[in-house]
C-alpha cells in the first residue's frame, strides 16, 4: 500500500514543489478554499474521525469546533516540538515532505478562519525550520499562501518559531507562553485555548502528523480515511520504534496494527538472541507493559489503536514504542526516565517539580542497590502524591513508569540493602 | 558592536514576524548566541532594552531554556542524547569512551577550546543512536549511527576547519 504520510518513501523527490505539485500537490487546499465552506471542512474532518496524533488522541474536528465565532482573530498553532524520548516522527514528515505538512496547517487554518498560522518547532530542529521558510516563500511565491488564494478572498500566512531546548513546550499552552516570549511554563485551564489561547485569541494546537492528514481526507472524503485503522481509531498512524529492536524506524501502518506485527514483521523482532521483556508503547511516559512468556500472546496479538493498549495496561500517546530485551532492568529504565522528567519539569508546580527531584534521588539509589526496601515504599509513595496534582500532564507522565515498574517487576526492586 | 547593528534587517524580519514585540525575545536571544557564542549580560541588556522588558525577565528565559547559554564553552558543544532509547543502543557507553579518546570529562572543554562534551535529552533521533547534536551559536546539525572513530574523524575535521578560518 502506498504511504498517506511518509510519501516521500514512494516519492522521493516530493520535497521539491514540482514534484509535490505534479502528486496533486495543493489540490486539496484548492478544493478547500474554492468549493468548500469552513464549516464544511470541518464537518468532513469530524466525520473523518481523525485524532490528534501528538498523544492525547482527541478528535481533531471537534477541537476545530469549539473555537467561538464571535471572537477574532482566530490562530492555528502546529506543535511540531517532538520532544517525547522515544518518538522522530514529525522530523521524518517535516523533513522529506513538508509541502504536505505545511497544506495541511493552510487547510486547518482555512477551516477555522485564521489568517495566519505559526509553526512552534523545537531549537534542536534548527536547519527543518529554515528548510521550511524556504518552502513557505516558495509557496507563497507560487499563490499557495498570501492573500486572494486561488482568487478568493481567503488569506493565509504561516510563520516559524523555533523553541530552545524544553520538552514541557509540547504542552499547548506551555507552547504559547513561548511564542508569547515568556518561559514555556503551563497555564491553568480554564479558560482552554479554543476561547483564549494564542495573544488571549481563540487558538488551535495540532500536531504535525496530525495536520499532514489533512490533504487526504479533504482528497478522499472522510470515508476514504477511514479505509484504513478501526471505526473508533480511523485512519493510518506512524509508529516510531526505537530501543532493543533489530531495525528501528518509523512505519506507517493503520491504526490497530498488531504488537506483533509491527515489532515482528516489521522491525526484526529483538536482536542478539535476546527476548523481549517489556514494551513502552508512549515513549517515557508509557505504563510499561510487561512481556512474560505467560502474556507474550495476549500482548503481541493486542491491536495498537487508542483503546486496546489500555487492555494491556498502559497507552497508545504518540506512538513511541520502545522495546527493552532481558539484559535490561525496570530500575535502571525508570531512573533513565526520572532523570529526564526531573530535567524537564517545568518547576511551576510543586509536587512536581519537588517529587521528580526526590524520584531522582530514591532511583539513583535503588538502582546503585544502596537502598532499602522502604526507599521503594517511599518511591511509590512520591509518585502518588504527585499524580494528579499539577496543572498540566507532565507530572502524571513522570509517574507512570515508576509507578508500573515496581508494581509489574517486583524482583527488579528487590536489589536493596538487608 | 551591538546585535542592532549587527543582525539590522533580520531583526526587522523578525519584529515584522509577530503581532507583539516580545515574541521577538527567543529569535533575539539566538542572533545574540550567533553573535558571542553564548549570550553576554551585554546582550541580555540590549535585548530587554529593544524588547521594553526588564533584563531580569530576559535572563529567566535565558536560564529556562537549554540550548542558550550564558557561558562560554568550546567552539562547538557536542551534545550526546543518553536518554532512555538512546542508551538501550549503547548511548552511555559511547559517551564514556567519546570522552576517554578526547581526554575530557562530561561538561568539560578539549584544551584547545574546540569542543565541549555534554549529556543531553532525547534529540528525537533514537532510531539512529548513537547520535548527538553540533550547537554553535545559533546552529545546529545531528550526527547520527555514530561510532567514537566517525566522531574522532568529525573532530580533526573541525579542528583543520576552524585552524584554516582562523589563519
């Protein structure tokens, strides 16, 4: 089957506008803005059931729809700050086929109303972002962005903004506040940024992935999308997979793709001879799975689509599946984790800012085997205090891991002083 | 000479970018690493003065994001990603041997002031690990399914680069 996303891997010249243009490049946005009402698109896209692909799986033409239309100017931000350990899709996207990337955030914006959009990359992604004002010249050079397009009145604008180094501005209104040029720290919700987001305006955030799906359904309808996944998970996902795997990549498959089929047919299965022992499906903050020869079936043969791996306890976020062999332990996996939540809290609020510091300090010490066996009560303890208890997700995300870790894989937290 | 003078047109571009002045501060902040390699106190003053902002509101961006710096280091920062994919291929121990063949430890500065080592976050490279990150001022590029001789090579290219722009 063809790629939806990651066409440049059938085509791989797309980078260059001819050859996007002559795969029906910008053919959808023209469809959009010259036959169809705002409302229309968005309908299409809520019937499309698409989700957002950046983790929380919400539907995206429902977001679109709760902006009011008595407040303007409305924004689309693209969060396109993938920073989560564990997944390199947007990258792969924005790098090798970004003209339909950036008519997907046209289209979104054309739906919404908004005359002007900015695409919220982290620094790390310096040389995509001047790629990328290359091709939004260029665009805007060939009449695909600007003003009157495709002799309409419909005016469109996209703008750059490179972040510096912080994974809390993946959360949108983190992600606002740095475009804003304040620090990249949460705001309390409500009011959402569908009503005051962007400049106190009515904003919309999606992901890369998911704006890069835009051309499609707007080319196929929405019944087209959902050719592929499963009725509440529609349409293809890419499946970043990384860690102890013979070839990590991404791969575009439908959504509800089997464990196995992704980690089997197409990543090599696990290297050296070595078995599998644990999954983290949502990259370092997954609920780690865990694989034993008594579940190794029931795991492998679980359809990855936003339901069903929380059947196998943890969830399916922005698909980053790394995959840990037996040479492994959940001690050292989650003091790697702990250390990077730990880094990245954004210290607003305090269980989470305190309880990742003393998370570093107890997994620095199981893992060194310096500790008791109280320091894994107390562990556990920190991690429940500070899920739940912060204005944005990050805190929650911190604890997870740990929280599995101890819970799935006592013998790993038994290397404690007498 | 001041980043004003310096970088006149991009700052109009960039002013021209965004409907509020201080949206400019993050660009800013990034012509000025251009600049100085790493951001002065000089800096961070004529920036908040530009930008009508108080100079400490611009030190605590400074400080909040990694990738500015407010100290000199060597020419290049080579940042290794050792999170969690990263070190499943072997991250760590790339590093620590990174380290030994260039005789420095994480955080320090070859002698001759060409590279500083750091441990960084996951780069979104974990397929192609190990891998790490060239920052030099405001620049960036990744070097990925490195080995410690590739990144020897990458050194000595560096170091024959940097001798013949200085000469």
């Amino acid at each position: 089957m063809p790629h939806i996303l990651l066409r440049h891997r059938d085509i791989p010249d797309i980078k260059n506008i001819e050859v996007y243009k002559q795969n029906g490049g910008f053919e959808s946005l023209k469809k959009a803005v010259t036959t169809l009402q705002p409302k229309q698109v968005v309908e299409e896209v809520k019937a499309s059931g698409l989700r957002g692909r950046g983790g929380a799986g919400f539907p995206t033409g429902v977001k679109w729809s709760f902006l009011p239309d008595n407040l303007w100017p409305h924004y689309v931000v693209c969060n396109a700050d993938e920073s989560e350990p564990g997944t390199f899709k947007d990258r792969e996207i924005m790098t090798y086929n970004p003209y339909q990337f950036l008519e997907g955030v046209a289209i979104a914006c054309y739906a919404v109303g908004a005359t002007e959009g900015y695409i919220y990359l982290r620094g790390e992604f310096y040389p995509i972002a001047e790629q990328l004002d290359a091709c939004l010249a260029e665009m805007e050079k060939q009449g695909y962005l600007g003003d009157k397009l495709f002799g309409t009145e419909t005016s469109i604008r996209l703008k750059t903004h490179l972040g510096a180094g912080a994974y809390i501005c993946g959360e949108e209104t983190a992600l606002l506040e740095s475009i804003e040029g304040k620090r990249g720290q949460p705001r309390l919700r409500p009011p959402f940024p569908a009503v005051v987001g962007l400049y106190g305006k009515p904003t919309v955030i999606n992901n890369v992935e998911t704006l890069t799906n835009l051309p499609y359904i707007i080319e196929h309808g929405a019944a087209g999308f959902r050719q592929n996944g499963t009725e509440k998970s529609p349409g293809v996902k890419i499946f970043s997979l990384s860690g102890n795997v013979a070839n990590p990549g991404n791969y575009e498959l439908p959504l509800g793709t089997t464990f196995r089929e992704l980690i089997f047919t197409h990543g090599g299965g696990i290297p050296n001879g070595r078995k599998l022992r644990a999954i983290m499906p949502a990259g370092a903050s997954s609920s780690i799975i865990r694989v034993d020869d008594a579940v190794f079936d029931k795991v492998m043969d679980t359809p990855m689509d936003y339901e069903n791996v929380q059947s196998v306890g943890s969830m399916l976020g922005s698909a980053s599946v790394i995959l840990i062999d037996d040479t492994h332990t959940m001690d050292w996996v989650i003091n790697k984790t702990i250390h990077f939540f730990k880094h990245e809290s954004c210290g607003k609020c305090t269980p989470c800012r305190d309880g990742n510091y003393w998370m570093l300090h107890l997994t620095e010490r199981i893992h060194a085997g310096q500790a008791s066996a109280q320091d894994v009560k107390l562990l556990d303890s920190v991690a429940a205090q500070v899920y739940g208890k912060c204005l944005c997700a990050l805190g929650d995300f911190s604890t997870m891991a740990v929280r599995t870790a101890i819970e799935r894989f006592p013998e790993d937290f038994e290397k404690v002083k007498a | 000479m001041s980043i004003a003078e310096k970088y006149t047109d991009e700052i109009q571009a960039i002013f021209a970018k965004y409907p509020v002045k201080r949206s400019a501060v993050m660009p800013l902040l990034y012509l000025a690493q251009r600049a100085e390699g790493y951001i002065t106190k000089g800096a961070m003053a004529e920036i908040a003065d530009l930008l009508e902002l108080d100079v400490t509101e611009v030190a605590a961006i400074v400080g909040f994001y990694s990738m500015y710096h407010d100290e000199a280091a060597g020419k290049y920062r080579m940042q290794v990603c050792t999170d969690l994919s990263c070190a499943l291929r072997g991250a760590d121990a790339f590093l620590e041997n990174l380290c030994q063949n260039l005789g420095v430890k994480v955080g320090e500065t070859t002698p001759d002031g060409l590279v500083t080592v750091e441990a960084v976050m996951c780069l979104a490279g974990c397929d192609k690990a190990p891998m790490f990150q060239l920052q030099q001022g405001d620049q960036v590029s990744y070097h990925e399914n490195m080995t410690v001789d590739k990144t020897m090579e990458l050194v000595e290219a560096l170091r024959k680069s940097s001798k013949q722009v200085d000469e």
